[in-house]
DNA sequence: CCCATGACCGTAT
DNA sequence: AATACGGCCATGG
C-alpha cells in the first residue's frame, strides 16, 4: 500500500525546489530567475523564504544569488556559498560573482 | 482572514 | 560604492 510520502511542500515551492535543482554546475540563478522559471515573475522574496526553509538534501541551493550577481544568503553561512561557488569555477570579487551576465543560467 | 517574516529587487540618495 | 525605501509575495501562526 502506498503510504503518503508526499512533502508537505506547497506546489508552488515544489516548483521552485526543481527549477533549483536543473541549475547546471558552474551556473548561477537569481531569486527571481528561479521565481520566473517557476511561474511567479515577481515571487523572488518569497523564493528566498523558502530556500531558508526547505532543507532537501542534494539540492545547489549555493547556486541561487541575488540580483546583480550579488553573492545573497546562505543560512547564515554566506563564506560556504562563497567556497562552493569558487569550487565550481566562479571568481567573486566585491561581493559578486565576476562575470554574471555570462555565467547566469 | 489578518498580520508579521524575510537567502529579494529596483530606484533614489 | 554604500545605504535607505517602498513594493512584492508565498508562508505560517
């Protein structure tokens, strides 16, 4: 029998949850990439709610910065985002990823 | 249903 | 470049 193990996740959130993960390595989103991508042009804060939110496993949530190619959050942890990104071949230079324009998925 | 939150965003100082 | 504001929006209490 099929129990229910469906996420307690709104279907808007799932949404946004797998945009995120199709973000290739070695690219970035902007909140509101992900909320266009996902259907809600103009729901880039409330992306940023719940990537503080849903904690799934796997995801590249490091990959989603903020406009401009601002590095954002990171839980608390901005300095890990900042390695992952470096680790995956980006150069931040004042607070930004250098390049944005063209490494933007 | 109303209200407060906040890994946001664009514009103006 | 840094800060301040107002606007936006899906959640959760």
């Amino acid at each position: 029998m099929t129990a229910k193990l469906s996420s307690t996740l709104t279907p808007f959130a799932r949404r946004v949850l797998s945009v995120v993960s199709r973000i290739p390595a070695g690219r970035v989103a902007t909140y509101g990439d992900i909320a266009r991508r996902a259907g809600r042009p103009g729901a880039a804060r409330a992306v940023g709610n719940i990537m503080r939110t849903a904690r799934r496993p796997g995801l590249p949530y490091h990959r989603v910065i903020a406009s401009g190619g601002q590095i954002g959050g990171y839980g608390g942890n901005v300095q890990l985002k900042i390695s992952l990104l470096i680790a995956e071949g980006h150069v931040i230079r004042r607070r930004r990823i250098a390049g944005f324009l063209n490494k933007r998925w």
